[in-house]
C-alpha cells in the first residue's frame, strides 16, 4: 500500500511571495492534517480537513490556508511569506478522528 | 491545555546498552498516546499506539508502556540502526491533532 506522498519535495521562496504545498493521502484515508516543524518550536497542528471540509484549526495566523478536494488530495497554501516560516512541512492522514496518523516525507520550505 | 515533555533531550548509548525514554503528559482526556520515529529530514515513522494505562506494545527492540501520567520507550540491546530521534505525542478525546513533545536525540555508538 502506498504511504502519504509530498510535493515537492524541496522549495526555496522570497520574502513576500506565496507557495503551495501538496498531498496525497493512504488510498481510503478521508482525513489530512498539516504540521509545522521547525528546530525551536518542534512539530505544532496546522489545520485538517475531511470530506474537503477543515475541521480542527491551529494556532496559526490567516497567511496559512488549505483544501481537500474530493479524492482527499489536499493542498495548503502560505501567502506573503516570512522568514520564520522556513520549516519542515508535514502531511499526515488517516481514516478518521482517533486513528493512528500516518506522515508523509515532507517539504522543506526555505524562505530567503 | 494539553501538554507533552520528553527527557533527555538526547541519549548516548553503547550498542547492546539499554535505556528508556519518557513521555509524561497532560491532556484533558486520553484518546491515544503515539510514539513516532524520526530519521533526519524525513518523516516521522509510527511505532505505537497506546490507548489507555497499563498498555503495552513490543516491536523487535522497543517496547512502549503507559501510566495516567506517563510512558516510556524501552530499548533493549539496541543497535546503531536504532538512532535516530523518537517522538511521543497525545491527543485529547473529540479533538483530531496531535500535541508532540520535543523528541529524545537517540545515539546508539557502535
């Protein structure tokens, strides 16, 4: 069975532009939900969405933005970047509230 | 509002040397405890769930066991293929995210 994939794999942004991410679920899972990771603040809740719907949200600011579509692909998207959101970005789904949550390999986000 | 600490930061073993690393948490509610593996710029890979104290679940070396306050991650005999940085994290009944501790750096020298 196919794990959580993530594209790209690798980006490298400016101050100010605006990036979107990509994922790609275990086949059957309904759920996603993005995480941050970053060396000081360790790995924080973004957001997740099932049945194209966001359910849960972090405590993050409004520049950080996400859908699912109807075969739960889920994008999320980061608009007028700052240096302080060079990080790690996690995808992870599962079948539903309470299931074990399976991570993809990430995006390295590197904003100069 | 739900919290996780891991100790140590970071262990150093020799290999065959065993240890434990611990989880302790607060959550209002226990829907799950999960401990995740992690190798340097790469995702965490899942390695147990617990669901409620007293639980335990074993996988080759690892053995991960859980308390109304805590869990530890035994590691027995461990090998230089064990090294990498373990992960535990919580999540509370009705919500979906997962709060995580800030990872034991495990070292296993040969």
């Amino acid at each position: 069975k196919a794990g959580v994939t993530q594209t790209p794999r690798y980006l490298i942004k400016t101050r100010g532009q605006q990036v979107t991410l990509s994922c790609s679920p275990i086949s059957g899972h309904r759920s996603v939900s993005w995480y941050q990771q970053t060396p000081g603040q360790g790995l924080q809740f973004l957001f997740e969405y099932f049945s194209e719907t966001q359910r849960n949200k972090g405590n993050f600011p409004g520049r950080f933005s996400g859908r699912q579509f109807s075969n739960s692909r889920s994008e999320m998207n980061v608009s007028t970047l700052e240096l302080g959101d060079s990080a790690l970005y996690l995808c992870a789904s599962n079948r539903d509230n309470g299931d074990t949550q399976y991570f993809g390999p990430g995006t390295r986000l590197t904003v100069l | 509002e739900d919290q996780v600490t891991q100790s140590p930061e970071a262990l150093r073993l020799q290999e065959g040397e065993s240890s434990s690393l611990n989880c302790s948490y607060t959550v209002s509610g226990l829907r799950g405890l999960f401990w995740y593996r992690q190798d340097p710029g790469k995702g965490p890979e899942f390695l147990f769930t617990l669901y409620s104290a007293g639980e335990e679940k074993e996988k080759e070396r690892l053995k991960a066991t859980l308390t109304k306050k805590e869990s530890f991650l035994h590691i027995t005999a461990p090998k230089p293929e064990d090294s990498a940085t373990y992960l535990c994290a919580v999540q509370g009944t009705g919500a979906q995210k997962l709060v995580f501790g800030q990872g034991t750096r495990l070292t296993i020298n040969p």
